[in-house]
C-alpha cells in the first residue's frame, strides 16, 4: 500500500486506518512501545489519535528530542501540551553529542549525534521494542516508500499516518479543535532546531512542504534514515 493507493481515501478513512495502526502497536507491543511527539503538526496529530485510541489519555510515554537549539515557542508548546493532556514526558538530549558537534556546523554528524543517537539512546534505556514517528509519505522523498511497521536493527519503527498528506493534518486538526504551535500561523510549513528551519515561500499544500528545512540535510535524509533518524 502506498501514495497511489489511499489518495482517494476520505479523511475519515485515513483516521481509521491510522486507529488500526496505532492499536495493533498497542497490543503488539504492550508495555513496551512509544511514541515521539517533537512539537510539530504531524506528532500532534499522531499524539491525539493515541488520546482517541485510550479512551481520552495517552496511555504510552511519549519521547521528545531535545536538541538544544529548538525554537522556544517548539518547547513552550511541547510543555504546555505536557500539562494540559497529562503525557508520561521523557525529554531525552546527547549531551556528549552537543559537545562534540558544532551546531549545524556539519549537518549530517549534527543530526546523527543530536537525534538519530538520542533516539537510539532511549530506546535502549527505557526497553522500548517499538517507538511510533509521525512521518508521512508525501512529506519526503526519502520517507515515501516506508510501511506502518518497519523492522529496525533494535526496535520496530511504527508510523500510522503515513497516508495523511499536509492539508490533511490540517484538516484533522481544524476538525478536532487541536491546539498547535504558533510557528505555524507565522509562515513555517515544517519545523526543526532554529538553525536550520526557516519560514515558507509558497502557502499550505503547494511547493515543498519541508523548502523551510536545511537542504543540504534533505539532500542526504536517505543517510540519515538509514542510520536510524526518522
């Protein structure tokens, strides 16, 4: 299954779908699966149907990359979503990593040590066996043959709405009343640490979703999935 196959999916479609994902993960990998929430519109939206598949609560931690340089209004945002829908937060930095790099000096070492390293860190010392991304196929080149259950070296990697394209999260989010970050309401299409995200030329749904992101670290995405980043 792929892009071809779900874009004439409703939106409802693609929700139930992603509710299929989402609890097949949960019995799978009872107790020991979680998912990444990195501020952002499409783990937002990830973070809201795990709500809706525990009856109201997220019921699995939910591991947020702190890389040091995220924008403040990404983590004001993460914090405040901490409080307000009572998630089981676990802020997981390289410290030895950001000691090792110069931010956004090399891109790809900086995100190998700041993310891809983190990730694997916490995955090791919380013995998660599956860990849920909301990346998407339409968002990268890199990303648009993944599945819903892709094996990795240590864990499984779980991504239940691979079949929403942009304007459908926004959609989701208007249907639901979802809070979101105000970056977004500012000209940013896709975010990530300051250095390397700025805002958008062309408007929602047109161009390149990710034109604001780093490009030299776009140009090398499939090395940096294959080392384990999202």
């Amino acid at each position: 299954m792929g892009i071809a196959e779900t874009k004439d999916w409703t939106l409802e479609q693609k929700e139930e779908k992603s509710l299929e994902v989402i609890r097949e993960a949960m019995e799978r990998f009872d107790g020991k699966l979680a998912t990444t929430f990195t501020g952002g519109k499409d783990s937002l939206v990830v973070l809201h149907l795990f709500k809706r598949a525990g009856d109201g609560k997220v019921t699995v931690p939910v591991l947020n990359l702190d890389t040091t340089v995220k924008p403040k209004e990404i983590i004001a945002f993460r914090d405040r979503m901490a409080r307000e829908w009572d998630l089981d937060l676990i802020i997981t930095t390289n410290h030895e990593g950001v000691k090792q790099v110069k931010i956004a000096e090399d891109r790809e070492r900086c995100c190998h040590l700041l993310k891809t390293e983190a990730i694997n860190m916490a995955v090791e010392e919380h013995g998660w066996k599956a860990l849920v991304s909301g990346v998407r196929w339409d968002e990268q080149p890199a990303r648009e043959d993944e599945v819903y259950f892709s094996e990795r070296p240590e864990h499984t990697r779980v991504q239940p709405i691979l079949h929403f394209s942009e304007l459908d999260i926004w959609a989701y989010i208007e249907k639901y009343d979802l809070p979101y970050c105000e970056l977004y309401d500012q000209g940013y299409r896709s975010l990530g640490c300051a250095p390397c995200t700025s805002k958008s030329t062309k408007p929602r749904g047109e161009g390149y979703e990710r034109e604001g992101r780093s490009q030299e670290k776009e140009e090398i995405m499939g090395q940096l999935r294959d080392l384990g980043y999202f």
